[in-house]
C-alpha cells in the first residue's frame, strides 16, 4: 500500500478520494513483462546457473500465469524473475574477479 501510494504521488497521479481499485486499475494499464527471453540469454550468456536457471523458471511462470488470466500472479512472478536476472548480471563480475585473483 505504501509503495503504491509514494509510486503515485511521484507520478502526481494521487487523489484522497481516489479508491484503491481505481489506483491498482490504473496501474494494470501497463502490460506485465514475462522476461523469459531475456532470462534464458542471461542463463546461458553469463555462466551462472543456479540464479540464470531459477530466473527462466519464474519467467516461465509468469508467462503461464499470464496466459491464465491471473495477472497478480504474473506480476508477482515476474518481479522475481527480474530481480534473479539481475542478481545473475551483478554476480558474474564478482565471480570473475574472485575467479581471477586466486
């Protein structure tokens, strides 16, 4: 709820009188992304599985969920898909530079 709210009243988007239907159907306006493709290239690109594998399963999952019509589960599935992608972006440079100096 909080998060919504300071995401709308960055945006000027926020009204007191403004239910939070009308603000989560608002913020259904945008399509939800699924990220498959973009975490199997991360999966197989950058070499570090266990995170690249999980981020193409959750991806999947939101992908399906989507499909379904469920589009808080999507969306829910699709934050952690994001957030393995960039896990697995931001940990390969420390497994290198590890890998590299012992």
């Amino acid at each position: 709820m909080t998060e919504l709210y300071v995401h709308d009243l960055m945006n000027g988007l926020y009204d007191d009188n403004e239910t939070s239907e009308a603000r989560s159907l608002n913020k259904r306006k945008q399509p939800i992304q699924d990220y498959f493709f973009t975490s199997v290239l991360v999966a197989c690109l950058c070499f570090y599985m266990p995170t690249g594998l999980l981020a193409v399963n959750y991806a999947k999952k939101a992908r399906s969920s989507l499909r379904e019509g469920h589009e808080e589960e999507a969306e829910r599935f699709s934050r952690k898909s994001l957030v393995l992608i960039l896990t697995t972006i931001l940990t390969l440079p420390v497994l290198l530079i590890t890998a590299m100096v012992t």
